[in-house]
C-alpha cells in the first residue's frame, strides 16, 4: 500500500426527511476543470439557500474533486500511474487510486442517482454530450435516458454496458440510474462549459422532483444508442502507430466518412509521417488538442450515425 488514506471531501445538503438522493461528482481525472468550478458554483448555491432552489426537496451530495492525488500533480491520473475511472470498485487496502476508487464506489451504492461530469482532460476535447450506459434493466435505462434528456447538452450516447472500471459501472451493478457528461477539455477552463454544467445538474435535479424549476429550450442536437461491446470506450478508437506530433485534418464535431484522414504523425527521428485514417463514418466528437501523441493513444474518436 501507498501513500495516504483519502478521505472524499464532500458536501452534503438535505431538504426534509424525504426525497431522492442525488450524487455529482467532478475531478476523477486530475485535469478536467470545468466540473469542479460548476460543482464548487453548486456548492455556493446551495449554502446560500438561494432562490434559485426554491423547493428543494431530498439530498444532494457533491464532491468537486474525486481525485486529489491526480489534481495535484495536475495529471489524468494520481501518484501510483492508475486511472481512477479504470480502478473502480477499487481496494480499501490498496494504492492511493484504488482506495479513492473504492471510496467513490461505496458513495455510489448509497444513492438513488448519480451524475459524473468530465471533459477532455489537458490532451483531447471532447464534443458536450451526456452520457449512459444501455442498462439491461429497462427502467433503469428509462431514467438515465430521461437525465441525459434533462441536462440539455446537444450530444446524448448511449453506449456499451460493458465497460467495467469506471464510476458508471458501479452504478450500473447497484441498479443506480446515472450519467456521464463530457465538455470540451484541452487544459482549459470554459466558461460555457461551467455555466452549461450548472445549470444541467440542476435541470436534472428538476426532472427528478428535487427543485422547482421550468423546462429550459432544448439544445440537444442529435440521440445516438449503440450498446455494441466496447462503445464508449474513447481510448481505443483511432490509435496512432507511431509516437510523434499529431497534426489534425478534421475538426470537433465534422462528419467523416471511413476512409477520411483525421491528421497526420509526424515521427520524431525524423522519418515517412503517417496519416491516420478514420476507421468509422459519422461525426468526430473527441480529438487529441496536445500535439505531442504516443504510439497506441487515440488521435480522436467518430460516433457512428444510425443508418437512416
């Protein structure tokens, strides 16, 4: 074992002895900034009791930052090399990610809902969209569509239930309907992306009876569900065969057809570049941002479209 025990720094919030209990948590990868800044805007909020949550009903948990370890070192991952959203349900007696993994997993079992927000990190950005897993349990997955719906990004997926390790998959072996939300990333801080968090968390809040609040104008653009095995899983989709500077062709958000070049490699000792060629049609919604690529790591990602 080492380093530390963590210890979640949450903040908790109750109205009345009844009610759902809602989780949101931020900062599970060390360098997504803009849920910690909109959980921390929740947080003010809330103390506040302002008229913004006028008929607050049930409890709200908010953590702004899952994982210290990473967010110091302003890294992805925390000081053991572990990605937390890889680690999950994690050890009690394990290294410092295992352990915030296993705390994280035991908050969750705990909740009626739970909202995960991320964005792309320091290297990838990443198109708005929320997120679900395709649920075996129908209305598990009726609920988690109805949250994504609510939170009014303009971007839902719905992927794979398959993918184990992450926060999502907890929730999904405990029944708890939940979602992920991704916004843009690229070491920023975007203010669009806080205030778009913000005020989803709370969107969502009302879907669920916990404030009163009206239905704003819907953003949502397009509604994609694919549960075929490995959707979603954003780091194995167009890897790059070389480690070298990554120059890209495409744009967030372009439609591609298979074939496309997204950018191009350039090695570093100096040799041919290589193009990297979308294996998929559809729509890119990552692309790597930080210029600098390692062999096998994703250059971006294209979300397959449903054949009209």
């Amino acid at each position: 074992m080492t380093g530390t025990k963590p210890t979640l720094r949450q903040y908790d919030f109750q109205a009345g002895s009844g009610g759902p209990h809602l989780l949101i948590t931020g900062g599970v990868h060390g360098d997504e900034f803009e849920p910690i800044a909109a959980i921390r805007r929740l947080i003010d909020l809330f103390s506040r009791q302002s008229s913004d949550v006028a008929g607050f009903k049930g409890r709200l948990t908010l953590v702004p930052i899952v994982n210290e370890s990473a967010f110091l070192r302003g890294h992805r991952c925390g000081d053991d090399g572990l990605d937390l959203a890889r680690t999950c349900p994690g050890r009690p007696d394990g290294s410092i990610t295992e352990q915030t993994a296993f705390a994280l997993s035991e908050l969750i079992r705990k909740v009626d809902y739970y909202i995960d927000l991320h964005t792309g990190g320091t290297e990838l950005s990443v198109y708005p969209l929320a997120g679900y897993v395709m649920h075996a349990d129908p209305a598990t997955l009726g609920v988690q569509r109805r949250m994504a719906k609510a939170f009014n990004l303009p971007l839902i997926w719905g992927t794979a239930a398959n993918l184990n390790g992450r926060s999502l998959s907890v929730a999904r072996d405990a029944n708890v309907p939940a979602i992920y939300c991704e916004y843009l990333g690229s070491a920023t801080c975007d203010r669009a992306g806080i205030e778009s968090y913000f005020t989803g968390c709370l969107n969502v809040m009302a879907e669920l009876g916990m404030l009163d609040r009206p239905c704003p104008v819907s953003r949502v653009e397009r509604v994609v569900e694919n549960p075929e095995p490995d959707q979603g899983h954003m780091q194995i989709c167009n890897p790059s065969p070389l480690t070298g500077y990554f120059d890209p062709r495409v744009k967030l958000g372009d439609m591609v057809a298979a074939g496309d070049v997204m950018g191009t490699v350039y090695p570093l000792e100096g040799g041919e570049p290589r193009e990297i060629v979308s294996t998929q049609a559809g729509q890119v919604i990552v692309l790597r941002t930080f210029p600098r690529v390692k062999q096998g790591e994703s250059v971006g990602v294209v979300m397959e479209l449903p054949v009209a």
